[in-house]
C-alpha cells in the first residue's frame, strides 16, 4: 500500500518499543490525593499511564471540584500531555461513553471515524463532508461513525448536520440503523458522554483547548478500529500517534497542516502520522501527492454556518474549487485508512467519482431521513 507522501520526513518505530494494549478492564483502585496530585503537576512532574487512568476515572465520577479540575487541566495543558497521560485518561473515558452497537453490520465492514480535535483555523466542515464521500464510496465494505460536537464558532459537526437537516440528537439505536443502511451516522458526543459535564464548567471557564479536545476523539461510541483524526497543533501529531497505537487501533492516520488546519490541507504540506497495529511512519502529505492542485485557503474558510453549509452542499452537488479538493484529500485519506484505496491518488478518484454520480448527495439525504426514524 503506497501512500504517496514525500519521502524526506519518514521516520519508523520499531513495533516492539510500543506495549501490546491491556485487557479492556478497569484498573480503577485506590483513589489519589488530588491535592497532592495537584502539588506534583505543579512540580512539572508526569502522571504514569495507571495514575492518568484513575485521576480521570475520579473527575468522570464527579469526585474532583471545579477549582482542583481547572487547575489540573491547565497545568496539564501549559506543558503538554504526556503518551501515558492521554492514554490513562482515554482509558478511563471509554469505560463512561454511551456505545453504538455494530453487530448488525456485514462481516469486515470497516468502522471508522473522521473526528478531529477542533481548535484549529476554522473552515467549512471538512472532515464531517468528507465522512459523506468516503461512506458512499464503499457502500457495505465501509461505516462511517462520525463522532462530534457543537463549536464554540457555531459551526460545528453537530451545528452544520443539524442546518443540513440530520436529526443530531438521534438514539444509539437509530444510529446503529443509519450505520447500517446509510453507511454513515453521527454521534453526537454529548449524548455519548454523560460523564463529561462534570468537566463542562472548568472546561468553558478556560476557553482554550485542553486534554480533553484529544480525549473525545479517542473515544468513539461505536469503538472505530480506524480513524483519520486532525489535531489542533503539529507537536501533537506523534504522541497522538503513539496513543492511538497503543490504544488498540488497527490503522489511522494523524494530521495537522503546516496552514494550521486539523486537517489534511489542499493548500499546504501536511504533518501525519501513520498508524499501522504497533508501528507509526511519520509522512508529509501535499495535495500533489494526491494528483491535486494547491487551493487558495480563502476559498474554503467559513464565516457562518450559513456559508458552511452552502459549501457542504455545493461539493456534494459537483462545483469545481478548493472545497471539493479538500473533502476529496481527506475523504480519500478514510479510504485509504479503511484499506479500501491502495493509494491516495486511487483514493481522489473514488472519492471524485462518488460525487460527480450523485452518490454522496444521496447518502446525505439517506442519513436526513434514517436519522428521523424511530
């Protein structure tokens, strides 16, 4: 499988310096002394992956007042989390979220999600178009889980599917239907993670990104095994990396764009790291990788949702310009995680294809009426 990324930034792991991912079980014990641990953070000193997972299974329980969350949360965030502390803290986040059951899908249906952080240069809604394109390019080899929230911006995954009439507030059980006979569902985060508002105070309080920006898309509902995730920093992309690979994931793909989207960019070299099992490529990815010439960033900036949805719209119904070579890139980038593209290139092309014959459009529209239904 090529990737068609310039060659110059690859570096590899080794498999073996990565743990094989425990048994998914609570490891939750003892509890910690949050002032204490707070005395420690402060001393810039690190949590170990075990500590991670039982202070963040004691703030998703509600055991860790506001002020001690703040402070936590922006030590954490003034230095950068740790591998260890993201995984712990993912660990603990996945015993509290609401599943989407994906047993009635086809044998080998590839799960996938496209979430990304958030926090970056705001655009129209990429990664949640490209979720449509990809979907409807494999239709029954490939499930899209979409995992999102609103935005601060107001232009959100959640906020652009609702404008586009997508009932976001649907069930676990209408979104397992959606999976099934659109390909692709939304899940509103929200929803999936009832635990997270004892955070939501400290965390808007704040107004800046923290660990917990990298928590939600490591902790989809319907335990996507692949994942094209966008990150909101270039420091972020390997450890995120790391993370994921020591989390279980069998194939993804991490990005943030030297233009500082937290997606693959079609007006800029992109930053990624591969995840394949155990092992992590760090690549560089242009739109000329994928066959693509470069688009002006303004022509895929958004402004309100109005305009964000208008250009959802617009590439599903085939106009030509910068946002179409972006859902295509990053659509094809899915393609190419789930396996269903042995190269970016082949992966525009079916992504393309899936536009121009109408079928994204109609698995828009697929997921607007199964999204309704009891």
């Amino acid at each position: 499988m090529s990737l068609d990324a310039t060659p110059e930034s690859y570096e590899a792991i080794r498999p073996a310096t990565l743990p094989t991912p425990p048994r998914p079980k609570s490891r939750y014990r003892q509890p910690m002394d949050t002032r204490a641990t707070i005395s420690r953070l402060i001393g810039r000193e690190t949590l170990s992956e075990h500590e991670s997972d039982t202070l963040f299974e004691q703030i998703l329980r509600g055991d860790t007042d506001a002020a001690q969350l703040g402070a936590i949360l922006a030590i954490i965030q003034s230095r950068g989390a740790t591998v260890d502390e993201i995984v712990g803290a993912a660990r603990a986040m996945r015993r509290h979220v609401s599943r989407v059951p994906v047993d009635g899908l086809q044998p080998g249906t590839v799960v996938l999600d496209t979430c990304g952080t958030g926090g970056a240069a705001k655009t129209f809604n990429i990664s949640t178009c490209a979720a449509m394109v990809a979907a409807s390019a494999r239709p029954g080899r490939l499930a899209i889980a979409k995992h999102g929230n609103r935005s601060r911006s107001g232009r959100g995954s959640a906020e652009a599917l609702a404008h586009l009439g997508v009932n976001v507030d649907a069930s676990p059980a209408t979104q397992a239907a959606c999976l099934r006979r659109v390909g692709v569902c939304f899940c509103f985060a929200i929803h999936h993670h009832p635990a997270m508002k004892h955070a939501a105070g400290p965390r808007a309080s704040l107004g800046v990104p923290t660990i917990f920006n990298l928590l939600g898309p490591l902790t989809n509902p319907a335990g996507a095994t692949h994942q094209l995730m966008g990150v909101y920093h270039s420091e972020l992309v390997r450890p995120v990396g790391e993370a994921l690979a020591r989390l279980g994931s069998v194939h993804a793909l991490v990005v943030h764009s030297e233009d500082g989207l937290d997606e693959i960019s079609p007006c800029a070299p992109t930053r990624a790291a591969l995840v394949d099992g155990t092992s992590i490529t760090q690549i560089t990815i242009t739109p000329e990788d994928a066959g693509l010439e470069r688009s002006p960033i303004d022509e895929i900036r958004a402004t309100s949702l109005d305009e964000a949805g208008a250009m959802f719209r617009g590439v599903l119904e085939g106009h030509p310009g910068g946002p179409r070579n972006a859902v295509a890139l990053n659509a094809a980038a899915a393609l190419l995680v789930a396996r269903l593209a042995p190269s970016l290139k082949e992966g525009v092309s079916l992504a393309l294809r899936a536009i121009d014959s109408g079928d994204a459009a109609r698995t828009l529209e697929a997921l607007v009426h199964a999204s309704h239904e009891a």
